[in-house]
C-alpha cells in the first residue's frame, strides 16, 4: 500500500494542503508559475505552507521535504533563486514520461509541453511492457512529432536507460518476445527503425528530478 503523501500548493488556484495527487494536480493544471511539493506527513506540510514558497519549492534539499528533494516541481515557474548553481529549465520543450503497474505489467506514456502540461500525445495502457521501453518508446515518438512539426524543441526525460538506448538506437533489454508482449514490442521496433532511418536535431535531456522535482509528464504514481 503507497504511503500517505500530502501536497502543499503555495500557489495554485486555490492554495492549501491537498492528501491526493489527483487533488494537487487540478490546483496546479493550467495556473502560470503554480508552486507545490509533496511531503511525509502533515506536519511537514503545515510547516512548509506556513513557511511560504521562497523558503521551501525549488530546492535540492528545502527543509521539511520528502527525501531530500522537491517532491513535486512547479508546473510553470522558473526554479528559486535562491537555488544557485541550478540550470535552468528550457520551458519551451517537450517533456516525457511513462506509467507502469508492475514491472513488466502494462505501459503508458505521454509527451506534455514543459510549460503548460498541454498532453500532446498519448499511449496506452499497453499490455506486458517495461519501464524502460515505455521511456525510449515515448522519446523517439516525441522526436518523430516534433520532426513531422518542423521543431528542433529540446526533449526531457527522467530515464538515463532510455537516454543511452536511444544514443545506441536500440534497447539493452532483457524482455522477452512472446505473444503477451508482442505490441510492446511492436513499438520498440518500430522506435528503431525511426532511429536508423531518420537524422535529427533536437536535444534530448536528463530532467533533473532532485533539483527540479517531477517531471511535468509525471503519472504521479509513485
């Protein structure tokens, strides 16, 4: 059973602390420069709620947070300022990201736009998948979205696996080829034969989770 989280929106379209991601997320979706981030107990998002946005969102290691890091990045926003040395997020990008329950079990993902969370594509649930390929899956289907647009848009991912899988064009996995996962791996190969077939120049980027928080495309299942 997941652990009880809590979400303090610090600005939203109404602040306050929420106990559900669902909840958190309809105050976030759509407001410019929304400020949140998930905590371990209620005491801990009281805290941080009293305490202000400036104090505790954007931080590698604000005090109060869950783990060491922001929980839940902003949606909008830039990162504090008082978080130096942080790169700063390219907005104008895509982000993308996967959902799974279990592992293989079945698979979805999607590509958001970094600034306003807009879905801009969407797949799934597909049966008998990984993680990992759902990662380099949804990578190379942002990359044949924004080519097909015309846009050199930077793309995030969370995935250091699938970053190198797409670098090499094809996936280390160890997933094997039978009926139950054969339209996973209808995706992954058709993902490959875009790789080899097709030359782009749109940066793909590690999203920075324990400074920047979640990825925008977060499932929030964690």
């Amino acid at each position: 059973m997941a652990k009880q989280k809590f979400y303090v929106v610090w600005e939203g379209h109404k602040p306050g602390i929420y106990t559900s991601w669902p909840e958190c997320q309809t105050q976030v979706n759509g407001y410019t420069d929304a400020k949140y981030k998930s905590y371990e107990s209620r005491a801990e998002a009281e805290a941080a709620y009293a305490g202000g946005w400036k104090k505790n969102w954007g931080k590698a290691k604000a005090s109060g947070s869950a783990g060491g890091y922001t929980s839940k990045a902003a949606k909008s926003g830039k990162p504090s300022a008082s978080a130096s040395s942080m790169e700063e997020i390219d907005y104008d990008s895509i982000s993308v990201d996967v959902g799974t329950r279990g592992n293989p079990g079945p698979v979805e993902y999607k590509g958001v736009d970094t600034r306003t969370g807009e879905i801009l594509f969407y797949v799934g649930p597909v049966e008998n998948g990984t993680n990992n390929l759902g990662e380099f899956i949804a990578i190379v289907h942002a990359l044949a979205y924004l080519k097909q647009k015309g846009s050199k848009k930077t793309i995030y991912t969370d995935s250091k696996t699938a970053l190198a899988w797409v670098r090499n064009k094809k996936p280390a996995t160890t997933l094997a080829r039978t009926e139950k996962t054969r339209k996973i791996w209808e995706l992954t190969d058709r993902a490959v034969q875009w790789l080899h077939e097709n030359k782009y120049e749109n940066k793909i980027v590690k999203w920075k989770t324990e400074e920047w928080g979640e990825i925008k495309a977060d499932f929030g299942r964690k």
